[in-house]
C-alpha cells in the first residue's frame, strides 16, 4: 500500500474547530476567501524559471507579474494590455475570430519575424506555426498568463527573439471569454492560486472541451474554423488539473502511436518529449505524464493512459492529423510556478519546432495519406497491461471523517518515490471497416453543416441519385436518463443491410479518401461514442409515425397465415421461444406489420449510407 500511515481516527472535540473553519470561510467575500487552509501542505519550490520575472518598474510588466501571481487580469484589461504590445512590436497582430454568444471578441495573437496578419502570408514564410489555446475551462488560465509573458519577451524586450526566426506562433489568450468573466474566489476549490478565477463552462453552461465533434458552441465553431483556416503544425490546450496530489508540477500527453496518427505521436516521442522533459528540468521544473488516478483514495491502484476520444482537444486533434498536446499543469502547485513551468514549456517547444519542424510536417502528411483500412471507434485495456513505474508522488495518510463516516485521504505534502501500475487503454475494442465514401440525405441540413464546419470536402449532388449501399437497422436502444453537455445521449446497435437508396437533389457524398476521412469515419458511424448519431442528431428516425388498428391487421394476418406456410412456422417458433411475445397480443399484431409493405421501412434506419 502507498499511504504511509495508519488509520488517524478524529476525534468529537475536533468538529467544533472544523465547523468553526467552514464558517469562517463561509463569511468571506467573494473576491477574498483564501481556500488554501484547507488545501493539502504545498511543497516547497525555487527555480531557475523566476529569473523570467521582469522587475516591479519593468514598463512592460505583465498584470500577473505585477501581482506577485496572486492575481489573473480580467478580460478587458488582458486585451488592453495585448493591443499596446501589438501596437509596440510590428511582429504582432492582433485578429478576432468572432465574438462570443456575450459579446467579447475571441482574440488570436499572431506573432512572427514578418508580422504576419493573414493565413496566407503566415503560410508565405514557410516557418512551422505553434497555435496556444488558453483557458478553455476559465479557471484553469495558466497559459494565458505564460503566454503574455513570452510575447513581450519574443517581441519588446528582445530576450527571445530568436524563437520567431524559425516558427510562428498563434495565441488564443481566452478561448471562453464569457467564461472566464464568471468570475470570482470561487470557480476552483482545488487550486492554488490566483485569488478569483473564471469559470468552468460558458455563458450557456456548455464545456467547450467536450465540444469538438458536435461544435454546439460559437467558440468551438470559430475555434476549428482557425484550425481550417490557419493550418498550424502543433497544437497545444493547457489546462490546470483535478484530482490528486504528486510531485510533478506541469504534465502532458497526447495519444500515442498505436491511434489515429502513428507518424504524428511518432515524432512527438522522439522529438518533442525529451526537449520538454529536458529543458523543463533545467530550470527547477518537475515535468511528468497526465495523471488520471484509477482510484482518487488509492495511488496504489496506479493511473491510466487511454486513447482520448475526439469530444476533446488532444484526441480531436488526433483525428485530424494535427499533432495535439494536453497539457495539464498541477492545481496544488502555487500559480507563480505553474505560470513559469508553462513559459518554459512553450519556449522549449518553439525551439524544437525550429530544429524539427521540416520532420513534423513530412509525419503529418504521411498520417494524411495512411488512411487505414479499419479504424478503433472504441479502446480497452491491452492484454499486457498493467505495466509497473516509476512515480513521484506525495505521501498520505488515511483519517476517520466524521462528515462522510468513512475513511478519508490525507496528503501529507512529503514527497515520496512509488512504484504503480499503469493501465494502457490502447487496443482497439469496437473496430469498424472504412467505406469508400459516406451518403447524408439533404434533409439532415445540421450534419451536413457541421461536418462542413470541420473542414471535410463534400461533394454536393445536383440532382436525385439512386445508389446502392449498405445501411444499419439500429436495435437495443438505450437513452441515457439525464442530459448532458445540453443534449440526451443514445446508443444502439447496429444491424447491415444491404439497400438500394434514393437519395434526393442537395444530398451529400463524402469520400473517405481526403485528409480527414478518419474523422468522417468517427462522426459518421454510430457505434462511435461521439458520432452524430450518439450526440442525438438522429432522434426523429426512432419515434414510430405510422400506425395500425387491430381490427385490419387481425384479418389481414390470418390472410398471411394462410397463403405463407414458411411464414405460419416461423409464427409457430416464435411463440414457444418467446414467452413475453407469446402474451402479448399487441406485440403479435406489430410481428405480422412488419413483414407488409405497409410498415414503415424507415424507422430506425439510420438514413447515412456506408458506399463500400
């Protein structure tokens, strides 16, 4: 076992002194309330990295710096602050990608030695382009503020100059802005600093990170119309971490090479992980892999690496062939450190994107032309997992609460070695093959949209079609019993046929056959778990609309009976093998509907066609 202790039972006379705290705490205002009291023991840290911080008189002393890192700036003062540095460094441009449902411009930064203001004139200097997202849980604003500071010091000050001259670098400060101006002491409970934060979703309680298949968010829209329209080689979503508590301060990951984009993760293993690694430690840094604990209370059950599913960033990106990074810095690490970690973390990756980049597009461009002949729609644990490592944790005790009445996880903020089991999420389970190209009817106008939207070519027909193709009957449906991210989740199963379908003027081909066929596949097939047909775009093929009375069909099927005799046996197997059918007079009328033409051939056909 890791935890370090034996059980620490508390006592009746300490709950006066805990209800005390939650009082105390209660009364605070909210731009004021100090959570760290009740925070678990910070360890204690110095790095190489504080030597980035400008003085306190520096006139271009960022609003975090100036706040010794116990404050975040707001919305406007962030962009009042980024318009004077990009009217002070001709290698800066400032571009809206459209304004949020409230109103606020989502801002990108485009920062490069020519000052590139376009798609086109970036894509002119033939330089590796990073694009940076900060925020896209407001509370977790890290990046915002490392990347205000890297700006000023490639830019005004001069001290990185040199980082531009072989990459460009795109910054998206506040992918959720409206989100991040729910603001106040308490969006993030877990997290040490700063004081008041954002919030989690946005104006409309939507999690943008969930998002990137379905695109029912403004931000998310304009976010993948950048991704189309600006073309960059790396990408990187910085986040700040729940959960439990170690040593490492800035983690990451990405899906690795048995996914999506072999070549891509390839080059990320190779090139980019040693660099991060090395440089991050060079200057005080603790770098480590996403942490996802199997269980919170229990290290000893070790952590999981999966294979991210395109709803979020990392596994989106996946998809696309656009090597993409998750970063997730530690939320009990104070904010100064994980402000410096990130500094450090995008420098470093500009670097290897000056000496590397030639080779990162030859592997995107090698996972554009891959298209594998099966894809994973779902992952399960491979057969020789787990694997034991190495991890930098912090030691815990366990404690009696008297709040819970069970056993409670205490860290202790001493860091201790384990050994841990790793759990690899990486053989594929649900596997489908690819078809040659996908059929959407004209009438699903919002598929069709957003899978424009994601920047897959669609072949528009201008006249009716009549094509033969394979179809799925979808059976055993399952509704989830509440919504989520705004939308009431289906899942089904799916049964083949083989049809001849017509499809009307407007309807829509999609060949496979283009770089991002594998996420057409992933969208479009409906065992996939974050398919259309999951996300509910398709709940109006599973409601019945046509009808029979008892009265027609009860003669109408011993008419059957009579003229059928393999139908009169199969009538006859069915009711000794199925009870329930058997005492059922209205399932026994609905059996005879339908096998007539009367019966509604389309309920529950899913109406997008595989061309194989």
């Amino acid at each position: 076992m890791i935890r370090t202790s034996t059980i620490q039972t508390i006592t009746l006379l300490a709950i006066p002194a805990i209800i005390s705290l939650a009082a105390q705490t209660s009364a605070l205002g909210a731009e004021s309330a100090d959570q760290t009291a009740i925070l678990p023991p910070a360890l204690p840290w110095h790095g190489l990295s504080e030597a980035l911080v400008v003085p306190p008189d520096h006139p271009w002393i960022t609003p975090a710096e100036a706040a010794n890192f116990d404050k975040t700036p707001r919305y406007q003062e962030t962009i009042n602050w980024l318009k004077r540095l990009t009217q002070a460094s001709p290698r800066l441009r400032m571009v809206s990608l459209g304004p949020s449902p409230e109103g606020r411009d989502i801002v990108l930064i485009v920062a490069s030695a020519e000052g590139a203001a376009t798609p086109a004139s970036l894509k002119a200097n033939h330089k590796p382009t990073l694009l940076v997202q900060a925020g896209i849980h407001a509370g977790e604003i890290d990046g915002k503020d490392a990347g205000l500071m890297l700006l000023r010091d490639m830019t005004v000050t001069g001290s990185k100059s040199s980082l531009l001259a072989a990459a460009n670098l795109l910054f998206i400060p506040m992918i959720s802005p409206d989100g991040h101006e729910r603001f106040s002491a308490y969006g993030r409970i877990n997290q040490r600093g700063p004081t008041a934060v954002g919030w989690r979703t946005n104006a409309r309680n939507l999690n943008l990170n969930r998002d990137y298949t379905k695109l029912d968010t403004p931000e998310l829209q304009m976010l993948v119309q950048a991704l189309n329209d600006w073309k960059p080689d790396l990408y990187f979503d910085i986040h700040v971490t729940d959960g439990v508590d170690y040593q490492y301060d800035i983690t990451w990951g990405y899906n690795d090479a048995h996914a999506y984009s072999p070549a891509g993760a390839t080059w990320m293993d190779t090139h980019l992980k040693p660099a991060l690694h090395r440089d991050l430690q060079a200057m005080g840094h603790i770098p480590g892999p996403l942490v996802f604990a199997v269980d919170d209370q229990d290290m000893s059950q070790g952590i999981r690496r999966g294979t991210t599913g395109p709803r979020y960033s990392n596994g989106y990106g996946d998809l696309r062939h656009l090597p993409t990074v998750l970063v997730e810095n530690h939320s009990l690490k104070p904010y100064r450190q994980r402000v410096l970690g990130t500094y450090v973390l995008l420098e470093s990756t500009l670097q290897v994107l000056a000496r590397h980049g030639d080779r990162l597009r030859q592997a995107i461009g090698q996972d554009h032309r891959r298209q594998a002949q099966s894809l994973a729609l779902t992952w399960k644990e491979g057969e020789n997992s787990p694997t034991t490592i190495p991890f930098l944790g912090v030691s815990s005790k366990q404690e009696f609460s008297p709040i819970t009445g069970t056993i409670q996880i205490a860290w202790t903020g001493v860091p201790v070695t384990l050994k841990i089991p790793l759990h690899l999420y990486t053989q594929p389970d649900r596997e489908v093959s690819r078809p040659a190209a996908y059929w959407i009817p004209a009438a699903w106008t919002d598929v069709i949209k957003r899978l424009a939207l994601h920047g897959l070519h669609l072949e528009r027909m201008a006249k009716e079609q009549t094509v033969s193709v394979e179809m799925y009957r979808l059976e055993e449906l399952t509704f989830a019993t509440d919504p989520f991210e705004g939308r009431v989740r289906v899942t089904a199963a799916v049964k083949p046929e083989q049809r001849t379908q017509r499809f009307a003027t407007g309807s829509v081909r999609l060949s496979t056959a283009q770089p991002l066929g594998d996420l057409a596949v992933l969208l479009l097939e409906p065992e996939s778990p974050d398919s259309f047909f999951q996300w509910g775009f398709f709940h109006e093929i599973l409601q019945r609309t046509e009808y029979v009375e008892d009265y027609v069909m009860e003669p109408m099927a011993q008419r059957m009976l009579t003229q059928d005799p393999q139908l009169r046996e199969d009538f006859q197997k069915k009711l000794k093998e199925d009870q329930d059918f058997a005492a059922n007079p209205r399932a026994r009328l609905q059996w005879f509907y339908q096998k007539t033409p009367f019966h509604d051939d389309q309920w529950r056909l899913y109406p997008v066609a595989r061309e194989l």
